[in-house]
C-alpha cells in the first residue's frame, strides 16, 4: 500500500469520476461502495464519495472519510439501497472529491459491489377451465312387458271306469266305536270310512317310550269288516 505505484495521490482540489461496469441481466437490490484510502481526518480534511443516478440526472451522497484515522490506511465500504445507479450498459460512476482545501489523499482501491435481490416469482400458468360435464346418461329403457302365457288347451275326454262303490270321501262317516254287528257297518260298500279317536297314554308308555300295537290293532280291525 505504501508503494508509490500502486495508489492514487489525489490533491486537495481533486474532483474526478471513476466508471466501473457490473453485469446488467441481474436484479439488484443494494450496492457497497468499497475503497482504501489514507489521508487527513475528517477534521481537516472532507472527502466526499457520490454516485450517479442515471434515472434523476444527478450525484447522490454516499459517505466520506468521517470514520477513517489520521493517515492511516482504512478500508471499508457505503452502503447504499439499488436505485438508479447502473446506465444501460452496466455503468456506474463514482465521483471522489474534495469537499474542501487541505491536503492529498491516498486512493489505493475503489470499487463497487452489487447485491443480487430475489428474482421475482414468476406468475403461474392460468388454470386451463374445467372442461364441461359429459351429458347424462340417458335412462335405461324398461323391459318389455313378459309375454303372457298361452291360454292352457283344454281336451274333451270320455270316462272309461264307473263308480260302482261308496268311495272314501262320500257317503257318511261312522265311528269306530258305534254300530258293532250292525249290517249298516258289516256289509261291504255301505261306508268306505271310520273315526276313531286314540289316547296319547295308549301310545305314549313312558318318558321316550311308544307302543304302537293300539293303533296297528285299530287298523287292521276297520278293514277286517269291509
């Protein structure tokens, strides 16, 4: 830094414009004007540092050297919001001057560094429309009614028997019990039918137990007078 070639040596009446280019496809949300210098303290010796702003036309105070020692070298940055600090062609100017007569000022960096912002959301596609309903489904048509049955064909038939006899569901209904050696009874083809009842004590003997000689002997005495 001490080096006679590697620093600026600006006089007390020193006004002058430095162009520094940054990239222009970015969105920036805030700059810091970074230097080196060494000269006299802000006491007794007022260095400004501006910057252009290409949308108002004019230079807009940053900072000067309120905070830099007495001829000791201090580096350190302003920092300031993005407004228009940048031409089309990526150009920022900063302008060192002296506010005031006193003595040099030693410029061994000046530079600009800009910070990125958050690139905008870009807006979502539009919600294509909901397409429209299919159209109902038409209702099922109701069967056809059932074909009715064909009317049943009715055949004339001539009988070939004779009912000679009583048969079981004509004629009268004697009880078992009544009319014993009756001819009304004892002759065959008067009735075809008897009634008789018959006690569960005659079949049921005891718990689980039937006896069903009663009714066989019952049975086998009504058909013996036919």
């Amino acid at each position: 830094q001490d080096l006679w070639d590697s620093y600026l040596e600006l006089n007390e009446n020193f006004v002058g414009d430095f162009i520094i280019t940054v990239p222009t496809a970015v969105t920036y949300e805030s700059m810091n004007v970074w230097f080196n210098m060494r000269g006299e303290a802000h006491q007794y010796q007022v260095w400004n540092f501006l910057v252009w702003d290409y949308n108002q036309n004019t230079f807009t105070f940053v900072g000067d050297n309120t905070d830099s020692p007495n001829w000791i070298w201090n580096y350190g940055s302003f920092h300031v919001s993005w407004g228009g600090w940048m031409s089309a062609a990526g150009e920022v100017k900063v302008r060192v001057l002296a506010a005031e007569t006193g003595d040099i000022l030693n410029l061994d960096f000046l530079g600009v560094e800009v910070n990125a912002g958050t690139p905008p959301t870009p807006p979502s596609p539009p919600t294509p429309p909901t397409p429209p309903s299919p159209p109902p489904t038409p209702p099922t048509p109701p069967s056809p009614p059932p074909t009715p049955p064909s009317p049943p064909t009715f055949v004339d038939r001539q009988l070939v028997s004779s009912v000679t006899n009583v048969q079981p569901m004509t004629g009268i209904v004697l009880w078992e019990s009544s009319h014993a050696g009756s001819n009304l009874k004892d002759q065959y083809g008067n009735i075809q039918l008897e009634y008789s009842y018959m006690p569960i004590d005659q079949v049921v003997t005891s718990a689980g137990t039937y006896n069903w000689d009663g009714v066989e002997t019952l049975l086998n005495r009504i058909p013996g007078r036919s």
